[in-house]
C-alpha cells in the first residue's frame, strides 16, 4: 500500500512536470527512473521493517491467526506516538500534499486559456478530469485508513481499554483497510474510463511518441512553432 502512495505521488509529479513545464520535461521518459523506483522500494520496505518487528509470535501453537491479528510488543507510550506520527507524516500527510499541490498546479495550467491556440477536441478537459479524479481517489481511499490506522495502533498497543471502543476501532479498521486496498482497482479504472488514450490504443496501432508529444505540446502551448515541425 505505501509502496502504491509514493509512485501515485511520483506520477503526479511527473504529470505536474509535463503540463505545467511542457518545454523544460519534454518526454515521459526521464533518466533516473529506474534509480527513483529502485530507492522508492527500499524507503519503503525498510519502514515497513517496524511492523513484523512490534508483533509477538503467538505462543498459542494450537490457534492459528493471521500476522494482523498478532499481538504486539510492549513498548513504552512515547516510543507509540513516535511511530504513529512518523507513519502519519511520512506515510500519508506529506505525500498527500505532494499530490494535492500537483493536482492545483496541473489543474490551473489546464484552465489556462491560451490564446490562438489550436484546437484540443477536449483534450484539456479529460486532462483536466483525470487529475481531478486521481486526487479524490487519493484522498477517498488513503485519508480514512489512516484515521483508523493510529486508533487501533493504540488498541493493539492496549492503550486503550474500553471494550466497546475496541471493538468499534477494530471493525472500522477492517473496512478502511478494505478501501485502501481498493485503490490498486480503481486507479486502472480510473485512469480508462477517464481518457480515450487507452481505448485508441486498444484499438489502433501506437502513434510515435514524438508526434503524440508534438501534438499535445502545441495545443497546450498554444500552438507556437517548434524546432523540427
């Protein structure tokens, strides 16, 4: 799942870069990707380290229960909002802002009208549709997960001791969770039903890319002539 947050939030960097600095990022394949995708894996694998390190292996052989339903090591209150507000930070507020800034920059040049510029068939407007809905579906995923994700943090740490509160923590848990999860479907989703690109090339052969980017570039740009035209 956090593996999922910070390459949302690299590909709406990337999406920021080649709309609102068309000239400056102008191509969709940079170097140092493999690089960003290969340091991304590892920030994240290593801060999910914590979780199996905070879980006590059942002592109970004869019940079998999954690795969420482990209980947990005893560790002192300060140490617990330490880790819940660094898994908060790190986890889901910086990164939403990250794609929510991104989302404000590429919606505003997308609603900038540019003058004599060639005709976009729409193009700006689904543009504009898929960055919107890519930041709802962000937040409508990600945001709930982590209001439950402290919550019975504290209830696995019995912090908190009023059962009826457990119990409610728990079974909101377990359907944020559900909802975060379901963000690796709706993107796919999403991103088709959201822009024709996908649909035209399902059904027809692959324009070069060159021309593509010539293409989107002079209706974004308003038209200007290009070197190579």
């Amino acid at each position: 799942m956090y593996a999922s947050i910070y390459f949302l939030v690299l590909i709406s960097v990337r999406r920021c870069q080649l709309i609102v600095c068309p000239l400056k990022y102008n191509s969709s394949k940079q170097k140092g990707d493999l690089l960003k995708c290969v340091v991304g894996w590892l920030m994240v694998c290593l801060a999910c380290l914590a979780f199996p390190w905070l879980r006590e292996p059942n002592s109970n052989n004869s019940q079998t229960v999954c690795f969420a339903e482990l209980p947990m090591k005893s560790i002192s209150p300060p140490v617990v909002w330490v880790l819940l507000l660094l898994a908060e930070l790190l986890g889901f507020i910086i990164p939403l802002i990250v794609v929510v800034a991104c989302s404000i920059l590429t919606a505003g040049s997308l609603r900038t009208v540019t003058a004599d510029c060639v005709p976009d068939c729409g193009e700006k407007r689904r543009s504009l549709k898929m960055v919107l809905c890519c930041a709802v579906v962000f937040l409508l995923c990600f945001a709930p997960y982590h209001i439950t994700m402290p919550l019975d943090f504290l209830v696995k740490a019995n912090t908190l001791s009023d059962c009826s509160t457990r119990n409610l923590i728990q079974r909101c848990h377990i359907i944020t969770l559900c909802l975060a999860s379901l963000n690796c479907s709706l993107d796919p989703l999403m991103y088709y039903f959201t822009s024709d690109e996908f649909r035209r090339r399902l059904s027809k052969p692959e324009m070069p890319e060159t021309l593509t980017f010539n293409r989107r570039l002079s209706c974004l740009t308003g038209g200007e002539d290009m070197e190579g035209d």
